[in-house]
C-alpha cells in the first residue's frame, strides 16, 4: 500500500513523540518518513488520549437518544450517516419496550479524543449492569429531565457513581418540553449531590443543558441557541478525567461477558495496568483461585463494532476472547505476577419465583426446549452473563428451580427471553426474599413514587395504607397528585395491575429498592376469585356468553382449553368452574346455530406480567412460545378440594 506524509496529519508534539517511540516504523534519520495508513492508524490510536464515561438517568430521561446524538454528530460517523433511532438498543424487547435492559459500549473520536460510551438500564431491577460499569469507567454523564427533576433511580445511579468516586457531568435533557423548568431541577439536583454525600468536587459539577432527540446541546436553557451536541463533547473531554496509566504488569478487569458465534465466550473489560496482548495469561476467580489460561484476540471499540489490534494500553475499555469459564467480577493477569482486583460487590437478590418444567395437558406442544436439563442449562448460561441473578438448582426439585432476582420486571424480562428461545415452562407467583438479621425477621422495602389524576388519589391513597405503605410526601400540580411512600416490596406485588385499572391507565409509578427493615406484619392478601374451565376441549361463543355473565374472560372463542386452565376472574372473590365449551345442541323447536352470533365482550389481555400479578399462590403461569396461560397448580376440581 502507498503512504502518505505523516507531517501533514501530527501535531509538532505528535511528531516528536513518534520519532522517539521504539515502535514507531521509519526511514533512517527520522526526519521525513513514509507509512503505511494502517500503521498510522495504529499509532494515532496508541498516542490518541482517551475518555471512558457511562451515561446513567432514571427511566425514560433519554440516555440512550443521547447517545444517538453522539454517535451521528462524532467524527466517527462523519462519513456514514446513520439511521433511526435508539440505535444502542439492538435487543428486540428492548426495541418494544422502550427500555435499556443491557448496558452496551460504542466509542467515538472528537477533537481527536477517543472517548468510550457505555450505555446503562434506567430500571431499578436492571442496577445490577449499573453497578459493575462503575469499575470500567472514569466518569458519568448524569440525564436528568427538564421537567420531572431527579427522579427515585436517578439517586441509585448517583450514589454508584459519587460511592465510586467519579466525576459528574450533569446535563439537562428535554429542554424542549413546554412546562420544562431548567432552575428548578438544577437546584433539586444539587440538593441530591449534598444529600448523597458528594464530594465538594463533585459537587461543583458542570452542567449542561441538551434536546437529545433534535441533538442539540448548550451551556444555556435557550433552545434557539442550541446548534449541535459539541457543547457535550467539548464538557466531556475538558472535565472527565482521562485514565490513570499505569506500567505495571497487565491487569484486566471483567465487567460483562457475553458469546460470539465464531469466537466463543467473549468478556468485556478495561486495562487497569500495563499493556494488554493476546497469549499466555492468568485468570483469577472470584473465590481466589489462579488458573492458567491464553488469550486469543484482544478488541478495541470502534463506533458501534469491534476492532482486533495487537496490543491495548492501560485505561482502554477491550472486549477479549479465549478465556472459556471466565465471569464478571474476576481477573485477567500477566502470568508472572497474577495479582487479583477488588471482587465487585453486587446488592443481592429481593424476589424470587420457582421455574419449573411445563406439566399442562398441552405441554411439549408449542416448545422447543421443555426438559428440566433444558431449563438448568439455560438458566446457568444466564448466571454468567447477570450478576445479580441467583438460582437454587436443588431449592425446590428435580424439576423445578428456585430462580431469584433484583424484581418482577427482572424476571419477567428473563422469562420472556427463554420463551422467544423456544423454552417451555411453568412459573409460580412472586414472593419476597425475608432474611432474620439479629434474631429480629426482615423483609425488603422499597421507595415508590407515584403520579395519578388528582380526582384519583384518595383510591391510590387507600390501597397503599392497605399493602402497609407508609406516605412520605403528597404534592398536587397542574391537576396531578405525586405521592412519595416506603413500601414493603410485598406490597407492591399486584399493585401496579390494580393502579392502572382503578386510574384508567393514567397512574404512573417508579420505584426503587431501599434496603431490608423489621417486618411490617401482615399485608391483607388482594383475594380474587376465577373463573376455571369445566372440562377439556375449545371454547365457543354460547359456553362463554353464559360464562361472561359471571365475570371478566381472559380468552377469545375457538381457543383450546383444558380442565383447571384458569379462563377469567370471577367478580367474586372465590374461584368458580365455568363450561367454555358447552355447545347450543340442535332441538326440534331451534336450529343448532339459532342465537349463537349475541355479542361478547372484548376479553382482558393476560400477557406475561399481568398473569405474574394476576396470580395467587395456588395458580401457576404456563408459558410457551405461543401463548401465556393460566391455570390451577392442582388441574382436577377434587385434588383442589383434597388439598384445602
């Protein structure tokens, strides 16, 4: 390949560094030299400073639009223009829910920065990728909305970040909203950094205020005069610190792993020490443990891919393969000295459900994989790639496991992974993880911020003072009340159902975990009685026309059914058997069809979190590819009275 004139492209100061680098390829003298583009490249990214920031927010504060921003406006993408939007959010649920669920790296070069984006979940079940990221990273881009202000997850991700010692950089996002008010929430900010425990360095943090979606950015609230997203890059570069370098012998850090098909079991990392190349190394467990191992490939972030090179600096973020059992939290080392890292701490598990194998009338139907040796293995490939999941592989029985993690919506979201993978399985209901700490039992609490119509409290208000919550603070604005309760996370199981229907789908509710107190005594059970199939067969318009009569339906006619699938819910609270399938028999008076076509009402839509909520302890979710049922843990009518 030709070369070209490096005097055209460095800096005097880059030159000089060139000329005494050993590594450097050039002609004799040093004083006019020709390279390669590829050895260029590789130079300019060793001599190229580096910036390592995550961007954290609560839900829905935009930090993954951000981060489109910043990758169509960087230097990086100049030349190619991208498309859409969320671009970060390559996970199919993510794309339907609107939501990060799996922090995710990109980098991009501005002003001649390198600077790498991580990516992280705004739920608080998700914390778990929130709190490993802190070790990769050098500091934070803080979202807060315009509008709304610090909201319950913006104090968990605060406190990682101040805990970890990193610096902020506060942007303001939705600027653009007509009831924005930049001031308020600056000084309701500020007041969040003194209440963590900040230091005054952190506290004197810069801010900045943006319109992520148009990718506008400014050191003034004005939108008119925003222009681009430079204002974000120019704050990064100049106030985040560029890692520490240290030339010692190699160390790596893991913060996630995950699997490429043709490399195998990939892990992500920074260099904490020394420079990283592929070849012989050690790997030391979270127990301690040093084993040999070899590295094969080493990567650097490049835009939104990959990028193989032969050696990587301390303080660069590197995804590397070849280490087949390696996990997040452990160490990747120079052979010669094996000098383990600090084991991350991950906040342990609240909630847990029992996963067990499919033993409906329908099962191995719809699915691909409905084994319990199926299950286990799905469920200890998930183990390493989420820290904050716990599986009891003998908690319950050989077939069924006791699978625990951070909230409903975390295991909801695993569930409904396994059931896109073809996965066929039976979950229980939800229940809290209670611990004895000093002799005294204690349960999890939690911290929940609500926001419904103002005419609609008072109903919110008595259902909370029923689940054992305990109000904070009640404010009223623009026609909308905002309660702030600590809540027994038990409480808030089937809440968020029950609120959706008693404000009409207007009810809003975020919530974040607090820590483990004294047990609040008993919550009166939400007592809800179903409807249950009679009898194995399809359901049609005349069995259920009489069956609507009793309650609210779960299906739709010509769905098959099988004795004990729960159907609908009765408007009593005791369960009741209903018999979908009764057909209209042909009589001398009436043809067999006669009076079938009566209108029937639309049924209640039971997705996978609903049918968590919805369920008692003696009913089980059925899931399969296909479809989420319902049904008794006990099918038959008399094993169900047997057991009462």
């Amino acid at each position: 390949m030709g070369g070209v004139h490096c005097l055209d492209l460095l800096s005097p100061e880059m030159y000089e560094r060139l000329k005494s680098d050993r590594e450097t390829p050039m002609v004799a003298r040093g004083v006019l030299f020709r390279l390669t583009l590829s050895s260029i490249h590789r130079i300019l990214r060793r001599l190229m400073e580096l910036r390592n920031i995550a961007i954290i927010a609560h839900v829905d504060h935009g930090k993954t639009t951000l981060v489109d921003s910043l990758l169509k406006q960087s230097e990086t993408f100049k030349e190619r223009g991208l498309e859409g939007e969320t671009i970060m959010d390559s996970n199919p649920l993510e794309r339907e829910r609107g939501i990060t669920i799996l922090s995710k790296n990109a980098a991009v070069v501005s002003g001649g920065v390198k600077i790498n984006i991580v990516d992280t979940p705004g739920h608080a079940d998700f914390g778990g990728e929130v709190e490993r990221i802190m070790n990769l990273v050098d500091g934070v881009l803080l979202l807060v909305d315009a509008k709304e202000g610090p909201m319950p997850q913006t104090r968990f991700v605060l406190k990682k970040a101040i805990d970890a010692g990193h610096r902020v950089v506060v942007v303001i996002n939705k600027v653009d909203k007509p009831d924005a008010r930049p001031a308020w929430v600056l000084d309701q900010t500020f007041d969040l950094f003194v209440a963590l425990g900040a230091t005054d360095e952190q506290t004197d943090f810069p801010v900045v205020y943006a319109c992520a979606k148009l990718g506008k950015a400014g050191f003034e609230p004005e939108l008119e005069k925003m222009v681009d997203i430079q204002p974000i890059f120019k704050t990064v570069i100049d106030k985040i610190p560029a890692p520490k370098v240290d030339d010692g012998p190699f160390q790596v850090s893991v913060g996630s792993v995950s699997y490429d098909q043709f490399k195998g079991k990939m892990a992500v990392g920074r260099v904490v020490r020394g420079t990283f190349r592929p070849g012989p190394a050690s790997w030391i467990n979270r127990d301690g443990k040093v084993s040999t191992a070899k590295v094969t490939s080493v990567m650097v972030f490049n835009g939104m891919g990959r990028e193989e090179v032969a050696s990587a600096p301390a303080g660069e973020i590197v995804a590397f393969a070849g280490v087949e059992g390696i996990n997040i939290g452990e160490t990747i080392a120079d052979p010669e000295h094996p000098d383990a890292l600090p084991v991350l701490k991950i906040e342990e598990p609240t909630v847990k459900m029992t996963f067990g194998v499919n033993t409906s009338p329908f099962a191995g139907k719809e699915g691909t994989f409905t084994t319990s040796r199926n299950i286990k293995e799905r469920l200890e490939r998930e183990l390493q790639n989420d820290v904050a999941l716990q599986v009891d592989f003998a908690g319950a029985s050989d077939a069924s496991f006791v699978v625990s993690g951070r909230g409903e919506l975390h295991l909801a979201i695993l569930i409904e992974t396994m059931r896109r993978e073809g996965f066929e399985l039976q979950v229980s209901r939800p229940q809290v993880i209670t611990k004895e700490i000093d002799g005294q039992l204690q349960e999890p609490f939690e911290e929940a911020s609500i926001e419904v119509p103002e005419n609609m409290a008072g109903a919110i208000i008595e259902q909370l003072a029923q689940r054992k919550g305990v109000m904070q603070d009640m404010r009223v604005e623009n026609g909308h009340s905002f309660l702030e309760y600590v809540i027994p996370t038990r409480g808030l199981i089937g809440f968020r159902n029950d609120m959706l229907v008693q404000t009409k789908g207007q009810g809003i509710i975020n919530t974040l975990f607090l820590g483990y107190r004294p047990y609040a005594g008993d919550i009166a059970a939400n007592p809800h009685g179903s409807m249950i199939s009679f009898e194995s067969g399809v359901s049609n318009s005349y069995g259920m026309k009489q069956a609507q009569e009793r309650g609210q339906l779960f299906i739709h006619p010509a769905i098959p059914v099988y004795e004990g699938m729960v159907i609908g819910q009765n408007a009593k609270a005791e369960d009741m058997m209903v018999n979908v399938c009764k057909e209209k028999r042909l009589s001398n008076m009436r043809s067999k069809g006669d009076g079938v076509a009566e209108a029937l009402d639309t049924p209640r839509y039971m997705g996978l979190e609903e049918a968590l909520e919805y369920i008692g302890d003696d009913e089980l979710v059925e899931v399969t590819p296909k479809n989420i049922r319902i049904r008794k843990r006990l099918l038959k009518e008399f094993e169900r009275k047997r057991a009462k």
